[in-house]
DNA sequence: GCCCTTTTTGTGGAAATCCACAAAAAGGGG
DNA sequence: CCCCTTTTTGTGGATTTCCACAAAAAGGGC
C-alpha cells in the first residue's frame, strides 16, 4: 500500500510539498495557513481561474470568496471535521470546482489545502492522499505558526521599545528589525486606533482584520508592526516611496478604516490618527506622541478636531501646548479678551461665544448668524459691541488670529 | 559790612535757605538745579505769577517758559557769567519780571535763584546779596550733585542687576531699591527706545528730557531707572494701580514720545516698544526680554508690525520663536505649502504671494486685489487654483490660520 | 507660424455684506 | 408703574462677493 507517499514531508519546504501533491493529484493546489493566507501553491495550472490567480496573486483568498463561503457554510463545515470537502464551482466568485481540506490538530485549525479540479474530479483513493497530507503537514504547520508567533512576540516587544523610546538611533532600529526579520516601511507613519465600546475585542478583531486585509489593496501599504495598549491599537504603517501624497494616502487609508467600522458596527465606535511622516526610525517615539496628540485634541476640542486625524492637519491646535507652557511661564493674558469676559460676566451677555462662533465661520455673517439662532443685524450688532469693548480690530488678521487662538486656548484651559 | 549774612548756610537745608534769602531780597524765590529742576522755594508769595506756580506745581521750570529764554538767549546769558541778570516780563508765557543768577563751580553751572521782583526792584545791595548766597551755595549744591551722581550710578547699576536677572526675587529687589532710596512703581513695565541716527546723542537727550518731561503730565508716571545700552535706551516705567488701562497707557506714552522726537527730527528715528504689565518685580528680567522681543520682531517683519509697539500687541508674533523650536524638533513642513512652493517654481507662478496679501486682508477680495494690482476675478481665479493645487480649504479657520502662520514663518526664516 | 493650455479680464445676476436709521422688545432701577 | 438704556429686529440701498460663462491675452512646444 501506499502508506508512506509523504515520507520525505520533513525534509521538504512549502512550495515543493505543494508540487508534490499537486503531481499526485494531478490538479493544482494551494497551502493556505488558519486565516487564509497563502502558504505555498503548484506550479502547473496556475490559469486555471479567477479564484485562483487572485490568491496568488494577493497572497491571500480574496474577501468576495471567503465571504460567500462563510455564507454557504462551506468554512464551518471544513473546520468542523478532517475530511476532504467537494464544493461546487461557485462562477459569480470566480470559483471553481473544489476539493478542500482543513489540517488541524486537536480542535484548532492549523491551515487548508484546496485543490482545483480542472484536469478531473478527485477519486477517492486522491482523497486518501489529501488525507495523508493534511495529517503528516501538522507537525510543519504547527512549527511554522509556533516560530511565526515567536517572532510577532519578538516584533511586539520590539515595537514597544520604540515606541517608549527605549532604543531611538536610526540605526539601531534598523539593524535589530532586520535581526528580528521584519521590514521596516519607509516613509512610515505611527497610526493609532481607540475605541470605547464594550465589546473592544471584536473591535479589534476587525480592525486587525482590515489591517491585514487592506494592506495590499490599499495606497498605504506594509504593517509590520501592531501593538495594542489598553483600548487602543497602535501600528507602524508606511511604505510607496512618494513623500509628496503620504498625507492622502494616510487620510484615506484611516478614512476607509473607519468608514468600515462604522458600516460594521454603527454610530462612531472608533477614533483613528496618525503622525506626520518620517524617513529616518529616530523618529518613531515622536511620531507616536503626534498621534497621541491628536487623540487628546481631539479628546477636548471634539466640534473643532471633526475630519481631523493627521497631525499634519491639527493646524494651530498642534501648537497649542506650546501656548500655553508659554503664557503660563510669562502669565500671559489676552487682555481684550478679559475685557470681553469682564463685560459678558457683568451684563449677561454673550459676546464671547457669538465672536467665538463668528471667528470659526471665517467672518461670514449669515453663517454665523443662523449658526446663532439670531438675526444677522444682531450679530452685526454685537460684533460692533464687541470691538468697542475690547477694543479688538477685526480688520486686523493678526488680532484676529491671536483672538481665535487665545479662545480656544482659554475653552481648552476651561476643560480640563 | 554784612559780609557774613549767610554764615549759617552750612547748616541750613535749602528750603531754608530759600525763605531766608527771599526774606533778605524782600521778594519770593526758587532755587534750582541745573536742569532747572525745582529744589526749593521760599513760602512767600506764592501766588504771584503763573511761571512760578507751574514751576511749583510741576516741579520743573515750564517747557514754553524755557523755550522762550532760550531763544531771548536768557539762559546762555546765564550760564556764561556770575553776575545776577535782569529779565523783563514775558507775559505771553506768564512770566513777571525776575533777577537770576547761575551757581557755577569754575565753568560748569550747579543751578539757579530766581528771584520774582513782585513786591520792588531789587536794589544794588540786594543784588550783591544774591552773589553772596549764589557763591555761598557752590558747595552745597555741589554735594547734592555728587549725591545725585551717585545714586543714579547706584540706580544704574541696579537696573542692569535686575534686567540681566543677577537679582531676581520680588523681596530681594523691593528691599534692595528701599536701600538706594529709589520707589519702583507697581505695576510696571520695562520699556525700550532704539534709534540709529548718526547723532544719536541728541535723540537720547531729547528721549531723556521727554520721559522726565512727560512723566508728570502723562498717565505712566514714575521713571526711576533709566540706563543707556549702546543705541537703546530702557527705561522702567509704571504706576498707577489701575491694571485694567494699562495697556492703553503704555502705548499712547510711547506713542506720544515718538510723535514728538518725529516732530523733532523728522522721519521715523526711533522705535519704541514695551513688556507686558506686571506687579511683581520677579517679572523684570522677563519683561525686558519680551521688549527685546518686540524689537526683534520690528527688525524681522517691519510690515506686520506697524502700530504694534506692546509685547502685549504682538499676537501670533509673539509667539514664532515657540514655534520654530516646536517645527525643528519634530522637522514640520506644511505640506500645503509646499506644494505651493513647489507650483512657484514650476510655473513661476505668484500663488504664494497671492495667498499672503489675501490672508493679510482678512480675505477682502476687493482690498488684496487693488493692493496686488490685478483685477479682482483674477484674484479669484488664483485663490480657486490655490486650493486645487494645494488643497487648502479657506472655509476651515484652522486650515487658514495655520497657513497665515507657516507663511508668515517661512518669511521668517528666509530673512535670517 | 499654429495649437494648446494657462492665465487674465470682462459681463451679468443672485446672494451677502455693510451701513444708517428706526421701531420694537427686553431689562433694570427708582 | 414709568423711564431709561441696552439689545434685538426690521427696512432700504450702496457696495461687495460669489458664480458661471466667455472672450481675450500670454506663453510654451512643435
């Protein structure tokens, strides 16, 4: 009998056990790991269809496929039992007929081998060999997943170090990730995930899938590196050489983030921010604090931070803490601006907030005034009031711009 | 003979002495310094004529009543002999008729008795008195001077000590000033003069003069220290204890001192700025800087800075030195600019420049096209290519502001 | 020279702003 | 309650902005 056609399955890699039971099978096959990921696939047929050349292609089943296999209970079915499963060709996909098994050991799914029938269905005695198989790469597998979380363990801790600041040379980067066997994107940036919804895990989970999952079909490309820290996730994404449109990518790339999540799970249950973008490692710990700087702008100006995410876009609110460190060490006070709090605090009245307002609509009085719930003479009005008690000159950009800034340094200081 | 009629001039303080010569001319008089500051006058007849109230009132000979002996070259007269000089009546500057004469130590004059003929000509016997009390007074008027000499060096010296911040604690430098004998005034501000004339002497003169000149008729009172550093002039100034005006003090004294030295000299010799209020004396060092500041910033964007002289009034300016440390550290480029920048050079284009003259106009298309000299759709156009070329959103006060800023900086840098 | 794109200028109409002036409404103190 | 000031709202008209569309001008490449 042929008990032993794998006997050499220790001594082989991936890719030629993949050759080999395609040969034996006389179909083409792919090696899939637990989430889908392309392990290794057969030479011969690679044609064959859509399905097909798209995993390769992308490393990956595409999400049309799995999804409709998820639907059709085809994965359940095939992670509930150790026997090789006949699936019909399914065209709208690109699928076509199937022979798939799942290799597992105990209850866990270790990974699949999917054989396209396009020379001629399976006989039972090639199903036996699938069986074969599927049992004798268990041990391969599991090496593989054991040395492969290993390393992302290693990957983690190194990541926090950077992150803390714990090693910060270009260099020192750069050679311990090449240690460690990861490749570092460049220009990167650190992107940052948070959500406060109960169920945070299957956030996450998500979100780690979309990570996994966009990384190739999106502009911004090449996560390497995902940590998670209390209710966030915090990745080191980059890569595409063009510094000029790093910013678009990234806002897009958080944007269809979110966008998705948001689909999934409704409301606004996530928040998302990003660095600005860096060539050299030594700037990683930095680039990490922008991001959590925008998080804490967001955290308190929330009306002023909406479609915001990059630090690159906070504008004055990046300076913000620089402000007031300053004004606190030379007491700073706006002193048109005390005038106008004198003056609201005697009177009741609300010049404050109607220049506030008026200051963010850009000077547009109708705007504003709707903006208001109030006639825009009123506004008009008050805006007169208001240069004549502070003796503010709306004329002036400067004085424009230090009121606005002085204001929301003040709403700022109010918060906290 | 009465050769001896002021035999107890060594132990008379002058007020004395003034009512004792006043008493032997039969008249009233005052005794003044060089400068023809007011040191004493006689008790009687006060109330005689106008100049002499003033002079006791103010503390100082009137500035008209000065400039008109100077032109009759009275004072010339004066100083140039030992002799009492007869003056007639002016009365368009409220002057009565008066006898004079200087106190000199060899050619150098110590200071005057005026002597106002209300009651009868003085004699020939009662000039000679003068001459006597005139000469009998040298010595006197000497120590007082020396006095004088030496506690504004001690003053001086004292000033430099706060304004280097060699002493820096509230207590310290209120037990110290009470040790010299000076009274700082609370709140107050370090204020500062430049000029670049070739004759800067003058200036400084004339800014001199003006400070002590103003320092009673004006709403900022009390100018104890005054030092000299190179073409500058920093002078503390203060008083007052409303806070709430002061700033609006602050800047019409300054104001008012360079209308006059430009009245004076022509042209814009001198530049004049101030620190911010404050109260306790631990700020000095502080608030010299921040005048320092303000002077920079004159140097560096002459334009923007127009009619802004107070720390206070800097705005955004005040605070571009944070933010060019903050945009170095983290290497910051405004990705909007840059492209602008970058759309500039290809094209050779004037975005940029459009952009700013804008901005400066708080977005008045009218104003920035008639200051650009193109035709307002023109402007239009330019500012519509503006943000498809940079993506800049002119709605979003954030986004405009921090374009104002980054402009305004990169201007900034490209001048040093 | 021509062709092409980019830029500037012009026209016209709807909407918004600015200003002066006045009527109404609100609020506070005697 | 009335009187007074402050605030809000209303009206009308000159000016400005905003937009769409088009003609003219400028400049670059072939």
């Amino acid at each position: 009998m042929s008990e032993k056609p794998f006997s050499q399955i220790e001594s082989l890699d991936f890719t030629d056990l993949a050759d080999l039971i395609s040969e034996r099978v006389h179909n083409p096959i792919t090696i899939e790991d637990f989430n889908h990921r392309l392990i290794a696939y057969s030479t011969h047929g690679n044609w064959t269809d859509q399905a097909r050349m798209e995993t390769i292609m992308g490393r990956r089943v595409p999400e049309t496929v799995l999804n409709r296999l998820w639907q059709d209970g085809v994965i359940q079915q095939l992670m509930g039992c150790d026997d090789p499963i006949r699936i019909q060709a399914k065209n709208e996909v690109g699928l076509g007929d199937r022979v798939a098994i799942s290799i597992r050991k105990g209850q866990g799914v270790l990974g699949y081998i999917w054989v396209q029938e396009v020379n001629q269905p399976l006989s039972e005695k090639e199903m036996q060999l699938l069986r074969f198989a599927a049992k004798g790469m268990i041990p391969k597998l599991y090496q593989r997943q054991t040395k492969r979380r290993i390393q992302q363990e290693k990957s983690k801790e190194f990541f926090w170090e950077m992150l803390l600041g714990q090693v910060s040379s270009h260099q020192e980067i750069q050679t311990k990730a090449e240690d460690i066997g990861i490749k570092l994107p460049r220009p990167f940036s650190i992107f940052l995930f948070e959500s406060h919804l109960p169920d945070y895990e299957s956030v996450q989970k998500e979100l780690v899938y979309l990570l996994h999952n966009l990384k190739d079909s999106f502009p911004l490309t090449q996560f390497p590196l995902v940590v998670t820290d209390q209710r966030r996730l915090v990745v080191m994404g980059g890569g595409g050489d063009a510094r000029l449109d790093f910013h678009e990518r990234s806002q897009r790339f958080v944007l269809d983030i979110l966008q998705r999540i948001q689909d999934r799970f409704g409301g606004l249950p996530v928040n998302g921010m990003y660095g600005m973008a860096y060539s050299s490692f030594s700037f990683v710990q930095l680039c990490y604090h922008q991001a959590l700087a925008v998080l804490r702008a967001k955290k308190h100006l929330p009306q002023e931070m909406k479609g915001i995410f990059g630090y690159d876009d906070l504008g004055i609110y990046r300076l913000l803490p620089s402000f007031v460190e300053k004004n606190e060490a030379e007491s700073y006070v706006n002193y048109r601006l005390e005038k106008l709090i004198r003056y609201d605090k005697d009177n009741q009245s609300h010049l404050l907030q109607t220049l506030e307002v008026y200051l963010d609509c850009v000077g547009r009085v109708n705007v504003a005034s709707q903006y208001l719930h109030i006639h825009p003479n009123t506004l008009a009005y008050r805006l007169r009031r208001i240069t004549e008690v502070s003796g503010l000159n709306l004329d002036d950009p400067n004085q424009r711009i230090s009121m606005f800034i002085d204001l929301k340094l003040m709403k700022l200081s109010l918060l906290q």
